[in-house]
C-alpha cells in the first residue's frame, strides 16, 4: 500500500469535500486529483471515486467498468447501478444526498471490503458516530411510524434524574390507587362479572371475562377523568354491579374498547411520565413480551422502548439513556408495561407469566368451576 | 446481494399478499430461486416489491410461498434475510398449530432471523387464543412482536414493520447489518446464480 492514500475523485464535489475532511479527522493523508488529472492518475490510485450524475464523470465510470483496472471504487449515484461482477467486491454505491454519515459509512464499508480481498492494509476504517445502516433503519421505522394520533408528553424542560437519587426517584413514584386506574386495577381483581362505574360524564362498563369495556360518554372526557386523583370525584363515582346499570347508560350507543387499551390509556395519563410507587424504577428487567400496539393508544417512542427494553434486562434509565430520549417517556411506558404484567416476572429468561396477566389464570379458574358444575350436574 | 431484504412468510390465507399491497402499491415481480437440499435443487417462486423509503432508499419485501414452509430454514440458511415477518390467520382454528409449524422452521437455523408476527382476521380472533398464540411463542423463547392486525389497514402493517426493523437495529450487530448494504445501495441489476 502506497503512503498517502491516492483517492481520485472524478466531479464528486460534495463527495470530495466531506472525504477530505473526513480523512483528515482520521490522520489520513491523501491525494485529490482534479478531474482532469484523473486520467493519469487513475492508474494508480488505491480508490476512486464517481459521482456519476454528472455526464463526463458517468462516461468516466463507464470507461472504467469496461477496463480492467481493479481499485475500490465509490460511486455516487440516484439510483440503480448494475456492476460487473468483478467489481461487486469492491465497490461500493452511495445515494443521493450525500451526508457525513454515508460517506464514513462508505469509506468503512470499502476498507473492509479491500481488506477482505487483500488489497489494502493501509485503507483503515472511519468510525461513524452511529453507523449509517442502523440510522437508516430508524429512518425507516420513523417514516413507517407517520403520524399516528396518540397522546403527546413535553419532557425536554423536566430535569433528568439519576438512579441513585433517592430523593428525587421518591417525588416521581405516584399512587396509581388515586386514580381511576388504580380503581379499574382493584374492581378486575376481585370480580369477574360485569362491572359499572358511574361517573359524571357517563359510565364504563367492564366485563373482565371476555375482555371488553365499554365507554358511556365523550373518550376526552375518559382522557380527563383518567388523569384526575379520586377524592375528586366525591359521592359522583359509583362502582357495582348490575343495579348500576340503569343509571349510567344513557341513549347513546358505547364505544368498546379492550380493558387493555383502557388500563393502557389510564396509566399512561395518570402516570405523566411518573412510575408507580410499587414499581422499583431502578431495578433491571425485561419485557416478557410486547404489548399489542395496534390496538393501544400510541405514545411517543414506545415501538423503540418496547425494542430494546425485550432485547436485554435493563433498567429504565439504561433504556432512556440507550434511545437518547427524556427518561419520563420510559417511566411513563414502565408504569404501563407494569399494569399490563409485561415485565417478565421470574428470572428464567423468557418469562412464563401469563401473557395477559391475571385474566387468563382467572378465566381458566372459571372454566375449571363451570366443568366443576357440569360434573356435580352428572353426578 | 445489494439489498436489505424482509420476507414474509405464513400459510394460505394469512395475509402475506395483502400487506404487501398495502406497504408497496407498486407491482411486484416474481424471482425463482433455488433452494438446495441435499442433492436436490428446489425452485422456489418469491413475489419480490421494492419499499421506497425518501431519503432512505428501498427496502425490498419478499414473500415466500406458503407451498414451500418445509423448505423454509433451507431457504433461509442460503439466502439470509434481514427480518422475518410472520403472518397468519388469528382467526383460524389451526392458528397454533401453523404458528408452532413456522416458529419451529426459523428456530432450527444457527441464529434465527429477527422476527415479528402478525396475527391477522382481528374481529375473529378472540382473546383466549391470542393469549394462547402468545404462550407459543413464550414457548419457542421468542420475545418478538406479536400484533392483532388488519392486514388491509396501512396503520397497522406499517407499525409491524416498524417494529421489525427496531427489533433488527437493537440485536443485529454491525457487521452483520453492513453485509445486507443497506438502503445506501439500490437494488442492482447484477443477478447472482442464487437465481435461476
């Protein structure tokens, strides 16, 4: 390998301007040749470079193709390109716009390359700060994601906490008890018939054994009256069976949603990126799996956090710290995760929990009483 | 290969063709390509369509016929794919036994593809056997995204996807990522002899 580094690049102007500089941030030393000593000096040059958008260098590419040189080769380019074969190991093709990160990425990508055919030992890798296939996958998932409706948090302004202060960690636990989700948590506990809830704006209805609740009312309203604290409420909340009935449906037809949406949409309002003082927020777990996202109200970054926190054990400021995101958009999403019992619970990697919490173990409770029934019945 | 490949995979009627319409209203194209097992040189039929991403590039989506399951970890193991999206009627009475069918494939293989399952027909797929579909899976040591979806609803495939390539960003190590080249590259003209 000859020192410097010869890279020829031919009309790659914003090409040629971010290799240099990222070369030079490398301690690499390299020679740029103009376009016009590209002729001479492509014979010689360890890589080269080709923005073939512009007319003469494509015809400049196309010359090259056909010869037999064998050099790395970078291309610049807005779409397809076919390479022969005896380039494929050796080339490599950026798009349009070029960034900072495409081209470390390329430059990366070609040294390994080389290095993989014998060809340089002197073409060393240029670290990106983040390598450009994983930020293009999060590209990607962002562009995917669009814009769903979903609850909205403003964090940026709130300190960030270590997880040794005791202090601060004590004023962010909340009761969940205070609020409706609490309510929703204890009534599903103890019951499994139906169960009303008066409210001022109308009602919900639970029917824990098949899952489903029903919504009397505006959801705004829901939204409002899942971030109020109880004791507010007064004499005007009533829970109970049947009897209820009557007097908190109105006219108008329900709104269903599952009680896992609802619990979902209630603990992340009453949360306000608070966690649950049951919950040890700096303790390491893992999810035992995903929370069905379709189907629950979006929050933001939860598809990330749902990612990461189901690859490893960790603990929540590990996974805030992991995403770059404010640590209350994980305290939020923990307190959630926690009231739906994703986190695994036992320490034998994948968690055997029931997928649903307690429902299932109470449903197969009820189906062993029904068949209890049934046979006292034959007998 | 100058492509970051998704397959998607899942028996007759569990909705492979539908999500690729709603992600890629584009045509798709159809691939033969070779599957060796043993002795034998086994053409499998891919539908193949290209995602267009802006400022990313495309993101090619492959589906792989239900007729050919058995050959799967074959297939697979020869031709590696970024990410795995694993599609099928929620609301069929054999929804585990396919879903144990397909789970013990991609399993087999030395490092299993990143996977993500789509449990389509949500109106007709009660509770009680999502929580079972979801116990499959705990079974198999899987803690991948497992969603009711309506595979005609962009929304809802879209955000499956979504959390297919966030699941492949957090496991899939560097070299790994690089040796599918990424969105950075498009698709080529260069055919392989992977194709026939």
């Amino acid at each position: 390998m000859r020192e410097p580094l010869s890279i020829a690049v031919g009309q790659a102007g914003a090409a040629k301007k971010m290799l240099r500089r990222m070369l030079r941030s490398e301690s690499l030393r390299a020679l740029f040749k103009s376009h016009d000593e590209l002729e001479e000096c492509a014979l010689h040059a360890d890589c080269l470079v080709f923005d073939i958008t512009d007319p003469l260098a494509n015809r400049r590419w196309r010359m090259f193709r056909a010869g037999r040189r064998m050099a790395g080769v970078i291309i610049v380019a807005d779409g397809a390109v076919s390479l022969p074969p005896r380039l494929q190991a050796r080339a490599v093709v950026l798009q349009k716009p070029l960034s900072p990160d495409s081209v470390a990425w390329g430059l990366r990508k070609l040294a390994r390359l080389m290095n993989e055919a014998g060809m340089a030992d002197g073409l060393r890798p240029v670290e990106a700060s983040f390598s450009l296939p994983r930020l293009n996958l999060l590209r990607a998932a962002d562009w995917l994601h669009g814009k769903r409706n979903g609850l909205t948090a403003r964090y940026a302004s709130m300190a960030e906490i270590g997880p040794d202060d005791e202090e601060h960690l004590r004023h962010l636990a909340f009761d969940p008890d205070e609020y409706l989700v609490g309510l929703l948590r204890n009534v599903l506990a103890r019951d499994e018939r139906a169960i009303f809830i008066r409210v001022p704006e109308g009602g919900i209805q639970l029917n824990p054994y098949v899952g489903i609740a029903m919504l009397y009312g505006d959801l705004l309203d829901v939204k409002a009256l899942c971030g109020k604290r109880l004791k507010e409420f007064g004499s005007s909340l009533e829970v109970g069976g049947e009897e209820l009935r009557s007097r908190i449906v109105p006219g108008q037809s329900p709104r269903h949603l599952s009680i896992e949406a609802l619990l979902w949409l209630a603990t992340l309002i009453a949360a306000r990126g608070r966690f649950p003082d049951s919950l040890d927020i700096a303790a390491p777990r893992r999810l035992a799996r995903w929370p069905d996202l379709p189907r629950l109200l979006d929050a933001p970054h939860v598809a990330r956090i749902c990612a990461l926190w189901a690859s490893d054990e960790l603990n929540a400021f590990e996974v805030a710290s992991g995403l770059g995101i404010h640590q209350r958009h994980v305290f939020g999403f923990a307190s959630a995760a926690h009231m739906l019992g994703l986190f695994a619970t036992g320490s034998d990697g994948v968690a055997r929990a029931a997928p649903d919490g307690g429902w299932l173990a109470r449903r197969i409770l009820s189906g062993t009483k029904v068949f209890s029934r049934v046979l006292r019945g034959v007998r | 290969m100058n492509e970051f490949p998704i397959l998607l995979v899942g028996p007759d009627g569990g909705g492979k063709t539908s999500a690729l319409r709603t992600l890629c209203q584009r045509e798709s194209t159809r691939r033969r390509m070779v599957v060796v097992n043993g002795d034998k040189r086994i053409a499998v039929g891919v539908e193949q369509a290209a995602l267009k991403i802006p400022d990313v590039g495309e993101l090619a989506l492959r589906l792989y016929p239900a007729g050919r399951s058995a050959l799967l970890g074959h297939f697979l193991r020869q031709m590696p794919h970024a990410g795995v999206l694993l599609l099928l009627d929620g609301g069929d009475e054999s929804a585990i036994e396919q879903l144990r069918h397909y789970l013990k494939q991609l399993t087999s293989m030395t490092e299993p593809p990143t996977l993500a399952i789509g449990l389509t027909q949500a109106a007709r797929l009660s509770r009680k056997r999502f929580d079972g579909l979801a116990h499959q899976a705990a079974d198999f040591g899987l803690r991948c995204p497992l969603f009711r979806i309506d595979e005609t609803r962009y929304e809802d495939v879209a955000l499956l996807l979504e959390s297919l390539l966030l699941t492949i960003h957090v496991t899939m190590d560097e070299e790994t990522l690089d040796g599918f080249s990424s969105f950075t590259e498009p698709l080529s003209s260069v055919s392989s002899d992977l194709y026939s």
